[in-house]
C-alpha cells in the first residue's frame, strides 16, 4: 500500500465536522464542563435535539509526496487546505483514512503555533526543539541563527506574550525553518509580515528545499507557489481538483470561471460573475461589458508587443453620477501583477442608465504570453470588482527581430502610456466582427 521514498502517503483522508458543534476531543477542560451542563440542561427540559448537518472538509483525499518535494497546496478559501495541513500535523484526528508521515515534522500553520505565551522567546526556542526531539546540543548549535533570522536579538529573553505580531510571526518561521526537521508544513506565512520578510520567507524556503527537506507550502500567493514548488495539489470542497505541474495547475486553477467566452470580448451582467469577490461593492454602478480593440478597431485577443490596444468598457449606472474611477489590471496567469491603468478621480455627469468609457495604450509593453484583466471601480464607494474579466494572448514581437537582445521571455517592471477617453452615455454590449 504504501511505498519507500515518499515523505507523506496519504490514502482516503477525510475529515467531517457537525455544524454547530465543537470538538470534542480536543476541547478545553472549560469547553468540557460547559457542554456537559447544556446537555443536563437540555436533558431537564425534556426537548429533542434537532438534527445536525455534517460538512466533508475533507473528502477521501489520496495522494503522495516523494522525499525532497516542495509541494504547493491551493485552493478557495473552506477548500479544505488547512485542515489537511492539521492532520498531517498531528493537530486534527482524521475521521478516515490514513496518513503516513516518515520524517520529522516542522509547522507553522498559524501565528506562533506550539509558542507558550508566558515563556520567553529563547525559551520556547528551546521547547519547539524538544517537541521536534532535538537534543539541546542541536538547538544550541542552531540558536543564534534563528534569532538572527527573526531580528528579535532584543527581546530574546522577553515573554512572547508581549512581541508584536510581526516578532511572533518571524521568530515561529525562524524555529520552524531553521530546527531541521524532515518536512516543513507552512500555511499562509506569507499572508502576514512585511515585504521584506515576505522576501526573507522565500529565501529560506528555497534554501530548504534545495537541502533535500519537504516541503508543504499553502498559500494564495501564485507567484510564490510557481517560483518554490515543483508540483502543485489543487484541493476544491475537500476533494483533489487537480495534482500536476506547478505552472499548469495554478494556471487551471486562475483561469476557472473566467468570464470571456469570446476572444477579446467578455459579457458582465451575469450577477454569477461576481460570486466568492471577497471585496464588499456597492454595485450601484456595475460594469456590462469589456472588450479588447486592436489598431484597426476590430474585436481581438492576440496581440502583439508594442501594438496598440484601447480598451472599452460598458458600464449600468442606478444612481447619478458625479465622480469615478476605474481600474484595470493585468497580470499574468500565475497571478504575478504586471501593471494597472487607472484613470484617477474623474469629474463627470452621468444619470442612471448605460455608459461607456475607453482607455487607450499606445504601445502595449506586454512581453510574449497569456494574460488577465481585472476591473474595479468606485466612486467614493467600492463599486464593481470583477476578477479575470478577459484574456488577451501576446504573441511576441510583431514580424522578424534581427536584434536578439530585444527577444524577451521574463517580465519586468513597465511605465505604460496610457490615455483615456470621455466617459459617454449609452453603449451596446453585443460584440462585434471579431479577429
């Protein structure tokens, strides 16, 4: 059933939590007593208890990680990450199935996990150690490496009850990265912190993976998942979506849902479209439509580097309208942000009704590969915010290059001439010829 050479087997894992109900097994003393007195409460009132639902935050997963993987792990939010990442560190009984984890194990799944408040940061060094079974001769030896790495020198010998959240998040990295188990298991680290540390993370990361550790890596960063992980577990309502190549499966997992149907064109009155937005809008002002002209003013989704490209939107407005201001976005699919066009704060004079609005770019500074719009607007308000909206596909330079230092396949930060044009009443979403 299980082979040699694989850090992590996992057969059938699968997780199931009653709604409405705490665990029991792992419960605070407090959490015991004040169940045990609602249940003799409930009892004495004689009342049957209504029946619970159950949610599957893991279905029946199966999957392997060989010795020496950094494996990324993505996913919507409630997909069910986490909570694998706590089964495989022991945190979280699984309610079936079965992992086995042939290694020593290093976590990092929240703010300080395994950290003792009233302990001080060199002491709970000390104690991680011990949970990991280091002996104190290897801790020592790795001592002033973590606390250099955490810059908390200072406050070493300070409870950690009184660090910062950025101190606590930086020293839990440092021990859990730094005390040399088998398998590092980091969930979101990169959520939190500063860009520097963010950088600092990364690097560490890379270090240990390229020292032969295994890696599980969370996190809703897909610049740092194709960058660290050679393969990626796309996990959606607790089941494996996908498990494959990094690059392609973050690329399957940015372009689910994404709105085009037509080159260059995209339909946005679908309310669908909106669905699992995290940001709260107002949705006064709504965008109906986006497409994608080229030079010649024709529907498009490829171009090429430097052509022109303008840009029209299609709004519906249920309020009059003073003020706005647009944002589109373009990133690529690993979800790497290349630049914005934005028009700044607009004076305008818009009743209720449609309206349309163009931005113009010169010379598209987009090198060769597939990309995505994002839209947002607002007025003093969040508005509209629309992830994935359209696709355009750069096809590299446009006819031979003799020169080859002007072939390029990596991206850089750009300036982008952009122009924008008056926002006019009344616009019709139906696409039209199309290249």
């Amino acid at each position: 059933m299980f082979e040699s050479g694989h850090a992590i087997e996992v057969r059938n894992l699968a997780k199931r939590y009653r709604l409405g109900e705490q665990d029991v097994l792992h419960g605070s003393l407090r959490d015991a007593v004040s169940r045990g007195f609602a249940n003799a409460l409930h009892r004495a009132r004689r009342r049957p208890r209504a029946p619970r639902d159950s949610i599957w935050a893991l279905d029946h997963v199966t999957f392997d990680v060989p010795r020496g993987e950094v494996l990324g792990i993505i996913g919507r939010n409630g997909a069910g990450k986490t909570t694998l990442l706590k089964i495989l560190s022991r945190i979280t009984e699984p309610t079936d199935g079965e992992a086995v984890i042939h290694g020593r194990v290093g976590s990092l799944l929240e703010v300080g996990t395994g950290f003792h408040g009233d302990l001080t940061g060199r002491e709970n060094i000390f104690l991680n150690g011990a949970i990991l079974g280091m002996r104190r001769r290897e801790i020592e030896r790795r001592f002033d490496e973590i606390v250099a790495f955490a810059e908390v020198e200072r406050f070493i010998d300070t409870p950690v009850k009184r660090y910062s959240s950025g101190m606590y998040l930086r020293l839990a990295f440092a021990v859990a990265a730094h005390l040399e188990p088998e398998i590092l298991i980091v969930d979101e680290v990169l959520a939190v912190g500063d860009a520097a540390f963010q950088r600092k993370c990364l690097g560490k990361m890379d270090e240990v993976s390229g020292e032969g550790r295994t890696v599980l890596l969370v996190s809703h960063n897909m610049s740092a998942i194709t960058s660290l992980a050679t393969r990626c577990l796309w996990l959606d309502a607790g089941r494996v979506r996908a498990l494959g190549p990094a690059r392609e499966t973050v690329a399957a997992y940015l372009t689910e849902g994404h709105v085009a149907k037509q080159p260059g064109f995209a339909d946005l009155r679908d309310p669908q479209i909106r669905a699992g937005v995290p940001k709260q809008t107002q949705k006064q002002i709504l965008f109906e439509s986006v497409r994608l002209l080229d030079a010649d003013g024709r529907t498009s989704g490829v171009f090429f580097e430097r052509d022109e490209l303008r840009l029209e939107l299609g709004f519906r407005s249920t309020i009059s309208l003073r003020r706005l201001e647009v944002l589109c976005k373009f990133s690529t699919l690993d979800g790497t942000l290349v630049f914005t066009l934005t028009s700044g704060a607009m004076e305008v004079d818009i009743e209720p009704g449609p309206f349309t609005l163009t931005v113009d770019v010169p010379s598209l500074p987009l090198r060769r590969g597939t990309y995505v719009v994002d839209l947002y607007a607002l007025t003093s308000l969040p508005q509209d915010d629309i992830r994935g909206a359209v696709e355009l596909e750069v096809s590299g330079p446009r006819g031979p290059v003799e020169d080859p230092r002007q072939v390029r396949d990596e991206l850089g930060l750009v300036a982008i001439e952009q122009e924008w044009g008056a926002v006019e009443s009344g616009h019709e979403p139906a696409p039209t010829r199309s290249r």
